[in-house]
C-alpha cells in the first residue's frame, strides 16, 4: 500500500471569483490559473501546484453546491515569512484575525479572513 498524505486537494469557496482572486494573488504574491470544472457546475482558479512535490494542490472555487465561509477547516499556505504575505492583507481587502505567532519549533502562523468571508493561515519556519 502507497503511503499517502491526509490532504491531497483543498478547495476554497468563493461568491465573487474576480475578488477573491486579486485578493489571493496581492497576498500570496501568485498568479491564479484557469482550471477547467469537467461536471461543468463550478468555476475554479488554481494555485500553481507540481502534483508530484510534497503538499496538496487546491484551487478557488465558485459552485452551486458550496459557499464560503469561516468555520471549521483552515487551508494554511507555506510561506518563507508570515510577516510578508500578513503586511499584504489589509490592502488586499482582508482582515488579519491573529497576527504572527510562534508554535514553536515547527514555525510561526498568521490567520487571515479572505474578502469572501472565508478564514486560512500563513505558516513559515521564520
């Protein structure tokens, strides 16, 4: 049996795709590419990924059968600082919920509320 991580694709839900993707490209400072639904029932933007390297691939999505929303799943994007993409947010149309914190030996975290409503964090070794 292959062993496999937990996560292996994440979606975030949007209501305003052209918002919520000029929030994600400021913040994250990356471009967003076109990812075709094949139901035909959502629209969806990835996240530049290698589906071969460590980490999961994931995309914005706008559907019929999800919205956005804070709530119980946090999507945490690897970063080289927290400070840099968190100094990013407030320009961006978001909100910083906690500013950069130690958890100790395995890096610092930043929470951040999205311009859709939605809640995800930074985390950085430094």
């Amino acid at each position: 049996m292959i062993q496999m991580n937990a996560v292996s694709w994440f979606d975030i839900y949007v209501d305003d795709m052209p918002r919520a993707v000029g929030f994600y490209e400021a913040v994250l400072g990356r471009k967003l590419e076109a990812m075709p639904d094949p139901t035909g029932e959502s629209e969806m933007k990835s996240f530049p990924a290698d589906m071969g390297a460590y980490g999961a691939g994931g995309a914005l999505t706008k559907s019929p059968h999800a919205g956005p929303g804070v709530g119980g799943t946090i999507v945490y994007f690897g970063v080289a600082d927290c400070a840099q993409e968190q100094a990013r947010v407030a320009d961006a149309g978001g909100i910083v919920i906690r500013p950069k914190f130690s958890i100790g030996e395995i890096g610092f975290i930043t929470l951040i509320q999205d311009t859709e409503g939605n809640m995800f964090g930074l985390n950085s070794l430094k």
